[in-house]
C-alpha cells in the first residue's frame, strides 16, 4: 500500500516537474508592454497592448491543418486573458486608495505592423477597428484592451504598482503615457520592478524618492567609490577633505543639472567619451598619491575638474529615471545630490576609521598609500583602456558652425560663470582654513604660559 501511493506521487511529481519545464520553455524572452493611461471624468482609462503569446495557460483554438488562429472562437477568451494576464497585475491608486477591479471594455487583436499606438488617440480610435480577417497564429498577433476604472475625479493625483507585468516575459519593457486632463503626457519607461510609482508627485514625493535614488547610486557605483577612495587616501581628516569634497560636489551638481535640460552634446560617442574620461580621472588621482605631491589646494582643483566629467556620469544613470520627478526636475536633481552626498558621508565614515587603523597598525603611512593607490591604479587601467576601445569604435565629426552651436556655447559659457563663482567660494574656504591654522599653536602656547604662571 505504501509502495502504490509512493508510486502515485513520484508520477504525480515527475508530471508536474515535466509540465512546469514546458511552460518555462513557453515563457517568451523579450515582451513590450505599450500602454496609455487618462483620466476622464469619473473613470480612468488603461490602454494597453501586449504579445498575445505572453498570455499562457490559455488554449486559443486552432483552425485548419495549419494550425491558424480560429479569431472567432478565439474573440470570447480574451477578456477573461486579459483580466488573468494584464489588469491582475497592475495596482493602480486615486490619491492613497487603491482603485478596483477594472471592466474590460474592448479588446482586438491586432498584428505586429500596426502603428496605431503611438498616441492615445489613435489607439483609441483602432479599437473600434473591426476583427483581423487574415491567417495568422496565435504567437504572432498583439491583443490591445481598454480597461476603464471608476475614479473620484481625474484631477486626483494617480500612482501605479506596475511590477506584476514582469511575469509577462523573461524581459520585459513597459512604455506608459500618462495623459494629464489637460494634454500634458508624462512618458514612463520600466525594465523592473519600480514599485509604486507617483504619476504627478508632490515635491517631497519627487524629493524623497531622489534622495534615495542619490544615495543607492553612490553605493552601487564603483567607479565613484574608487574616486571618493583616492581622495580620501591622503587626507583622511574630515576637516581637511572639507573644500575637496565640496569642490567635487559643485562641479558634479553643475554638469548633472545642465544635462538634465538638454545642454548636453547628445552624439552617440558622448557617453563613452565620459565614462572612458572617468576611469582616467580615477588612474591619475592614483598616480598623484603614489608620487605623494598632492596637497589640499591643488586636490580641491583636480577634484573639481574630475567633478564635472563625474556629473555627466550621473546625468546618464538619471536618463530613465527623471521621468518620476514629474513637474520637479530641479527639485529631484538638487535631492538627488543631497543623495549623492549622505552616500559619499557614509563611505567616508567608513573609509577614514579604516585607513588610519591600517596605517597605524598594519603598515607605514606612505607604504599603504602607494600599495592602494597602485591597485586602484591596476584596476581603472583596465577599466580606461576597455572603455576607449569601445570609445575607438565612433567616428566622431566637427560640428557645425551654426546658431544653435553658438547657442549652446553661451549656455556653457553660463554655466561655466557659476562654477567660476563656486570655485572662488570654495578658494575662499580654503583660505580661511590656512588663517586659521597658525592661530592654534598661539592660544596653545598663551594656555601653557598662563599654567606656570599659576
């Protein structure tokens, strides 16, 4: 009897095991999520349009010896998929209530050439196209839904958790637009899990949500963690690292808010160009400390140079995610280096205790400074000579003398102007700092002489 039922449930698993395998080769690779979302009136609609082979476990019927798609007898499932595979997996939010269930209502199938999504409104208006009359299979036609949610009012502030669309594909890009009541259209781009998203965020949302953006940046790039490290290797006193850290902050505030409203060159070899510029940085600020001629003054100076190449750096990792600032761009980048800086606090914390343990306990000061120096030397070399074989690859041209280049000199030439200011403000911090410094051995000897008076 224990033999039979053991029997039963090794076959039992050995069939659930067989059928997940073929639903994990069914499961598609790349799938894109287009969708558009308005409010209007009292109900919020969802247009969206996906893969029709990313809606498994549905059995489309079949026609003929080919194996065409039966539309017809196909036209009644789709709802039904649609909820299971769509609406099921995305939360959406009047203010802090979650909306419920949606209705279906429309849905059409439609083939991959059709361009009828690039607005709202033509999508819309496909919807009321008739059925397909062609031979397709069913993994080769998009099904496109409307979904309407009853809401409040559309000038509510909406928000929308749309992380369970993953499921979809094992790659999976979703596009929203959102279409404000009064024309505006915020465009959204996610390649994960974003969480919950705020469509048109209040100025604290937008700043919150950059300052913890800022600091995850700081910490999951490596490239800047070893810049922040060699700048700490010969100042490891926060007073002394005071107008470095901040000339570094300035510099990169400038570039990253210059990018973010388009003062940025936007050629293909831009962004190479940076990142083989910020290995550079880092091999040279390595160098410096192995030949040990670094001094406050002239690594504030470098470290605002540097700055601003780090700054576009940045901008770059912001690209797909300013979309969440909403009206508050500058308010989200000016957060987003608050970010930056609570991280770089952090690192510092950490790295100065840990330097002078080692230095104090471990091996000589000027031994320990060329030895790490040298291995993130090591490292950024290699870092800099694969970055500009990728940046060797681009062709990249003179530009044209025109109004909009001269334009855009101006603009720099503006902004230049501010980091010229910032400059002499940090110069300024360092000056006071030297005055400062020979007043302290006076008090120093005014106290002893005090003492044997008494």
């Amino acid at each position: 009897m224990k033999f039979a039922f053991l029997r039963h449930r090794l076959v039992a698993a050995a069939v659930l095991l067989t059928a997940s395998f073929a639903r994990a080769h069914d499961i598609p690779n790349d799938v894109t999520v287009q969708a558009f979302l308005k409010p209007a009136g009292s109900r919020l609609q969802l247009l969206v349009r996906v893969p029709l082979k990313a809606m498994r476990d549905v059995d489309f019927p079949a026609r003929g010896k080919e194996g065409f798609l039966d539309i017809e007898r196909t036209g009644p499932l789709l709802p039904d998929a649609a909820t299971l595979w769509i609406s099921d997996f995305i939360d959406l939010y009047e203010n802090k209530t979650l909306l419920a269930k949606p209705r279906v209502a429309k849905v059409l199938l439609s083939l991959p050439s059709d361009r009828s999504f690039t607005s709202y409104d033509a999508a819309l208006s496909h919807l009321a196209s008739p059925e397909l009359d062609t031979n397709v299979y069913w993994d080769q036609v998009m099904l496109d839904v409307l979904f309407e949610y009853p809401i409040q009012s559309d000038r509510s502030r909406f928000s929308i958790a749309p992380g369970g669309l993953n499921r979809l594909g094992l790659n999976v890009v979703t596009v929203l637009s959102y279409v404000l009541p009064n024309g505006t259209i915020r465009a959204f781009e996610f390649t994960s899990d974003p969480g919950l998203v705020r469509l048109d965020p209040q100025w604290y949302q937008a700043a919150g949500r950059f300052v913890e953006l800022g600091f995850e940046h700081i910490l999951d790039g490596t490239d800047h963690l070893l810049f922040l490290f060699c700048l700490v290797i010969p100042f490891r006193k926060f007073r002394a690292l005071i107008p470095v850290v901040t000339a570094f902050t300035v510099a990169h505030s400038i570039t990253l808010i210059a990018s973010a409203y388009n003062l940025a060159p936007d050629a293909a070899w831009f962004p190479p160009l940076i990142e083989t510029l910020i290995a550079v940085s880092i091999v040279y600020m390595a160098l410096e400390n192995i030949v040990g001629g670094a001094t406050v003054k002239r690594r504030w100076m470098i470290a605002f140079g540097f700055g601003l190449v780090h700054g576009f750096g940045f901008s770059f990792a912001l690209r797909q995610t300013l979309q969440l600032a909403g009206s508050h761009m500058l308010t989200s980048l000016l957060s987003f280096n608050i970010g930056v800086e609570l991280g770089q606090l952090l690192v510092l914390a950490m790295l100065i205790p840990a330097l002078e343990l080692l230095f104090r306990f471990a091996v000589p000061e000027r031994t320990g400074t060329i030895i790490l120096s040298a291995l993130v030397a090591h490292t950024a070399w290699h870092w800099m000579m694969d970055r500009w074989a990728v940046l060797s690859k681009y062709h990249i041209e003179m530009p044209a003398f025109d109004a909009a280049l001269w334009a855009s000199v101006l603009r720099w030439l503006m902004f230049l102007v501010i980091g010229a200011g910032a400059a002499w403000f940090i110069a300024g911090l360092v000056r006071e700092r030297k005055l400062q410094r020979p007043n302290a051995p006076v008090q120093e000897n005014q106290m002893d002489t005090s003492s044997v008076e008494h």
